[in-house]
C-alpha cells in the first residue's frame, strides 16, 4: 500500500503527488496566494505544476471554488509564471 501521508492530491486531475510536486494555493489576509514555501496555515488547495492542469483549473475557476472565496484571476498568471520558471531550471 502507498503511504499517502505526505502526498496530495490535484484538485484538477485527482492525482496523488508529493507536496513538492505541487503548486499550493491558500488564502493570507483575505487574498488568495501562491504558498511557494508550502508553510502558510489555514485551508490550501493543490494543482499539478503543469500547464494543462493549470489551465483546466483557471477555466472552471477551481482555486476561488476550492477555498470557497470569490477573487480575480490574476492568481492564475502568477501560477503560470511560477510553472514556466520550475521549467526553465
């Protein structure tokens, strides 16, 4: 049996992956952020660090609906950025 103990699950795809292999979105002082250091508390939603997943998230507006908050889209151009960085190192 796998130890899901330390993994996540994409909110888009349903797949587990460890926490570093994913980017976590949470809510700080009322916006919602890109928790690069995965460390902020309170509730936290998990999306694949791939385009395709990001994508599928930013059209259904999953991240708003997942920490149940209404906000822009901008968060989702940072995601994407953060996504074409990981993949230039």
């Amino acid at each position: 049996m796998r130890n899901k103990a330390f993994t996540r699950q994409c909110c888009v795809c349903k797949t587990h992956h460890p926490k570093n292999e994913l980017l976590r979105f949470t809510i700080e002082k009322g916006e919602v952020v890109l928790d690069k250091d995965q460390n902020l508390q309170g509730r936290g939603i998990y999306i694949c660090k791939n385009k395709n997943c990001l994508n599928i998230a930013k059209k259904k507006n999953l991240i708003n609906k997942g920490l149940k908050v209404s906000g822009s889209i901008e968060i989702y151009n940072l995601a994407l950025e953060e996504i074409e960085w990981i993949q230039k190192k």
